[in-house]
C-alpha cells in the first residue's frame, strides 16, 4: 500500500476526548475516529491490526478444537426471559422495536441463543464434547462508556461456550480454552496474568479473567509474587489477623461519649479522641429488597461489594440514602452503630469475631460508645468475609505479602454449570439413557479491547510499539525524495516490490513531506522496521535500517531486506 492512496490521518495534538495513552494514540495515528461517545469507526490501518487480532483468535481457537458459527445479533427477548437475564442483565440490555412494535433485545452476550441451538441439535452424550464460538459485534448499554473501546457501548467479541456431559470433561473443555488465552494474549505481544475472578451470586464454579497489567485498567487485583497466586480484588483474600481484641478490662461496660462533629473514621482517630481505625467498628447501612441491612467492619477496612454479592446471594442492593438510614436508625452517617440493634439483619466481617474494647457510632447524632463487646452488645445474624484485601497482607497460600495492582480484563474464562441448560432445555441422554442438562462454559476475549490493549502497554513518548503480529503493516519504507526518476525513490520501489512479493505487509510512504514529518508519522503509527532510503546513504550503497525503538542500521540494500525478513521472523 501506498500511504499517498490509502487515509492515515495523523494528528499532531492530544484530542481532548482522550484521557489514557492508548486511547490518545489510536486517535493521533490515525486508527479510528469517534462517531459519538461509545461508538468508533475503525479507520483502514485500525481496521488492519483489528482484523490481525481476530484472526490470531480464530487460529488458536480452532487449534482448541472450536468450531466456528455466527448467531444473529438481534434475539428475541422470551430467551431472555426463560433464561432469567430479562430482568438481571436489564442494565445493560439494548431494546429496539420493530414496525409491529414487538420488542427486540441486542444480544451483549449469547449464552441464550447457543444454548437454544444446542437444545435443537443436540442430543446425547455421543456428540459432545462440542465448543462453539464466533467472532461478532456485541451491544452492551453501558452506564460510563468510556477510555475509546476499552468500554464501548458497541464492540467485537469473541465468545466461545462448550457443552460438555460429565464434569470431568467440562473440567478439560475449561483447561483447553484456558490455554488457547495463554497462546493467544503471548501471540499478540501481551504481557498478562490469569486471576481468578469472583463467580457472582451464582457461587460455586470458578472462573479466571485474563487480566493485562496496567495503571489505567478498571479492575484491582491482588498476586503474591512469591508463589503466583493472582485474584481480582472482588474475589481475592489474605490471612489477615483478626480485628482488635486487646481491651485492658474485658468486661468493661459501654460508655456513651460526646463526638461533636466526628463524622468519619479518621476523624475519630484524632486527638482528643485517638481511637485507632482498627479499634473502631465501621457501620454500613445497606437495602436489600427495600429492608436496610447493617453491614459492620473493621474500621480500617474497605467494604468488597462483589464478597457482599456472595454473602447476600443477590447483586440486588444499595447504599441507603441518608433518610432511609435516619429513619431505620435515628442518626446520620457517622453517629451510626449495631449496638442493641435487632430489628435488622447484621452481617459483619470475619475479622471482628470476638472483638471487644471497640468504638462505634451510638445511633444518636454526636455519640459513640466505648468498650462495645461483639457478642455481649452487638447480636451478629451472620458472619462472612466482606473485606477488600490491601497490598502487604499475607498470601493465603504462602504468607508472604501481597502486591496489589490495577489491570484491563481481556478475557474471561468462566466455568458456568448447568444455569442455562437447565433453563433452556438443552439436555441430553447419557450412556444409560437418563436425561441431564449439558454442563456448559463461556470463554469471551474482548477483540476490540484487547487490541487497545496492547497499544496501552506497549508504547513510548514517540507512539505505538506493535508488535509484528497485529502491527497494521510490518515494514513502512521512506523514501526521503520522491521524484520519480530518481535514484532514491527506485530504490523504494524496488524494496517495496521486492518485500510484497514475498509477503510482508509493507506500507511506502510515497508522501511530498519533509523528512522530519515522514520519520514522526512512522514512529507515531510505531510500524516495526523502517527502511529509509536517502540521497547521502545511497550514495555509498546504503540504506537505513530501524527497528521501532532500536538502533539505526546502515545496510545494503539486498542485505536489509534479508535483515528485515529476520526481524519479521522474530516478531
Ligand atoms: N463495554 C465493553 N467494551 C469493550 N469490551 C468489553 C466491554 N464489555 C466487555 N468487554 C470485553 O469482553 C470480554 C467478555 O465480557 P464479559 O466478561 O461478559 O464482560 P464483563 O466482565 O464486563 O461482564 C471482557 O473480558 C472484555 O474484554
Ligand atoms: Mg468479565
Ligand atoms: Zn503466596
């Protein structure tokens, strides 16, 4: 390709729309362009790098034994139904009517179609194990659409999902899709680390997000360099110690005192009062099904609202308003506590078991009680670990502390159970002749996102770092004088002719533009090689040899298209 024919619209400055790095430089290289928030055209070098993810995808999932389908985007909203998502994935659900004004849902997932297919087709054990998977567009009514197609509300999807008739071989179908992400995120230039990751109110089964480490992802995790283990921050735990329970006088009596003004923790901390965090018990109010809940930590310790999900058995709750908690409670955030209280539901963390010597809100507006006793004062309905885990706490399998650190999810593996088959009938007889429900798994690589991905990880002040795999063309050559008949631009086209043909993906930057704003734009879109041929090196039999990031190499121009073949070889 010819840079002059094709529409690579470099920009010098930052968009203001774009907050992250990669982000900006999909935008400065010219790989797509902004329709309106959450919505992106992918222009033809985006399209190219795009298209090279996918297929690397395609190839290690049909490795995997996948097979290749493609369900329909638009789905009928009874799957929805039957399957229970109507009403629990309705947040995200795109609804469109059609001329009869009959209801439509745009599918942002397809467990509900596949498994109606699998339902029709098949039947017995015999024709399992089956893994099918496509590569689509998904649509997902995202609340903060956000960082390009990190978080778009239209994106490329791989979703595969297997259907397996013993657990044993649902074990093997997760093992195989696990290992076709290592393959694949490896193949795209990808530093990731599989975490295991919180399995949501259903519980039970285990799922792994494949996670690509990094300052601007929207997930935490945990790992513990020391011996591998890696958790999301929603699922991961520590052996931390127990909560204080160092009270000088064990049987010491509440005492209510006056805290005029104290409305946080950190508040209460503080002279004259000095109560440590960890001597305090924080007291959340929560509503489930519109009853309020009191959620009680130790005072130095984050509420983990996924380990609420679990321990609640639903995802369906809320932080009470200020006047829900009032009324339920009688005083404001910051005054609140669980002493004496029974008429409400209180799960505390694990951490507080046999606390005593604590201080907690009085549930009267300026008070706090001293000496509270959890047992004696405070009656627990239930006990469980809601507790986000902090970096420097003990690995739960080794002792030795734990990192904590942000990271983009490009993949999920995720072991799913019967949830669907049983609810859309795809059963099966097995070699007895009973009927059970297929035992399936859903495996997604976000395309769009991991192609972001990897620009966000692998750039420099000067722009993207592809690697050859996914870069948009392999080689860019740079003609520094175009004028036909000469010397220099022969040389270009001999290397561009010389290179297609032998299949490289080389772009010949054939533009009327200074030098300077050639090697920029080159460096700025971050092609792996750049041949520059130029008058001077010519002269002397030479032209210029740079790997993106590396040093400049003076060759022969046979010599460099045998070099550039290795470093493409190398990747
Ligand atoms: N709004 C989005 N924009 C771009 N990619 C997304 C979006 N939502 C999900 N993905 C990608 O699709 C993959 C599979 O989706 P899933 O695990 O169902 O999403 P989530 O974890 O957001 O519920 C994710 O790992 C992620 O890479
Ligand atoms: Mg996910
Ligand atoms: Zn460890």
């Amino acid at each position: 390709m010819r840079w002059s024919q094709t529409l690579i619209p470099t920009l010098k400055e930052t968009p203001s729309e774009a907050e992250i790095a990669s982000h900006k430089l999909l935008l400065r290289a010219g790989l797509i362009r902004k329709l309106t928030g959450g919505l992106y055209t992918f222009l033809p070098l985006g399209l190219r790098a795009l298209r090279k993810v996918e297929q690397i995808v395609r190839e290690e999932m049909d490795r995997a034994g996948a097979l290749e389908v493609l369900m329909p985007a638009l789905q009928p909203p009874e799957i929805w139904q039957q399957s229970g998502r109507y009403e629990t994935a309705k947040d995200v659900l795109f609804k469109v009517r059609d001329r009869a004004k009959k209801e439509w849902v745009l599918g942002p997932t397809h467990e509900e179609v596949i498994t109606t297919l699998v339902a029709g087709e098949i039947n017995s054990y015999r024709q399992m194990p089956k893994n099918f998977y496509q590569i689509q567009t998904k649509f997902r009514d995202e609340i903060r659409p956000r960082f390009g197609l990190m978080r778009a509300k239209e994106f490329i999807m791989k979703d595969a999902y297997s259907f397996d008739a013993t657990d044993e071989a649902a074990q093997a179908s997760y093992k195989k899709m696990y290992d076709a992400y290592v393959r694949i995120f490896a193949r795209c230039g990808l530093k990731t680390l599989a975490v295991e990751a919180d399995t949501g109110v259903m519980g039970g089964k285990f799922s792994h997000e494949f996670m690509v480490p990094a300052a601007t992802g929207e997930n935490e995790l945990a790992f513990c360099p020391a011996c591998g283990y890696a958790a999301n921050v929603e699922k991961a735990g520590s052996a931390i110690q127990a909560a204080s329970n160092l009270a000088q006088n064990r049987e010491a009596v509440i005492e209510k005192f006056a805290t005029p003004g104290v409305l946080t923790i950190d508040a209460l901390s503080k002279p004259p009062y000095g109560v440590p965090a960890q001597r305090q018990i924080k007291t959340l109010v929560y509503m489930v099904e519109s009853q309020p809940i009191l959620i009680l930590l130790s005072g130095d310790d984050q509420l983990n609202e996924a380990k609420l999900a679990g321990a609640l058995g639903t995802a369906t709750f809320r932080p009470g308003e200020t006047e829900e908690i009032f009324s339920s409670l009688g005083a404001h955030p910051g005054s609140l506590g669980a002493v004496n209280v029974t008429q409400f539901r209180v799960i505390a963390d694990e951490r507080l078991q046999n606390a005593q010597g604590m201080t907690t809100g009085a549930n009267e507006d300026g008070f706090h009680l001293r000496n509270v006793k959890i047992g004696r004062d405070i009656q627990v309905t239930s006990w469980a670990d809601l507790r986000l885990v902090r970096e420097g706490e003990a690995c739960l399998k080794c002792g030795e502390p734990l990192k904590v650190q942000r990271g983009i999810e490009v993949g999920h593996v995720f072991k799913l159970g019967t949830k669907y088959s049983e609810a859309l009938n795809a059963l099966f007889l097995d070699e007895s002749g009973t009927q059970h429900p297929a035992i399936m798994g859903c495996y997604g690589i976000g395309v769009t996102r991991t192609l972001q991905a990897v620009i966000e990880q692998r750039n420099d002040e000067n722009g993207i770092l592809w690697p050859v795999s996914v870069a948009p063309y392999s080689v860019c050559i740079t003609p520094l004088n175009i004028a036909p008949e000469g010397e220099v631009m022969k040389t270009a086209e001999q290397l561009y002719k010389e290179l297609s043909e032998s299949g490289v993906d080389v772009l010949l930057d054939d533009r009327n533009e200074r030098p300077g704003v050639k090697f920029k734009d080159s460096e700025l879109v971050g092609f792996p090689i750049r041949i520059g041929v130029g008058e001077k090196s010519l002269a002397k039999g030479h032209v210029e040899l740079k790997r993106r990031g590396g040093e400049l190499l003076l060759l022969a121009k046979e010599e460099a298209v045998t070099k550039t073949k290795e470093w493409i070889r190398e990747g």
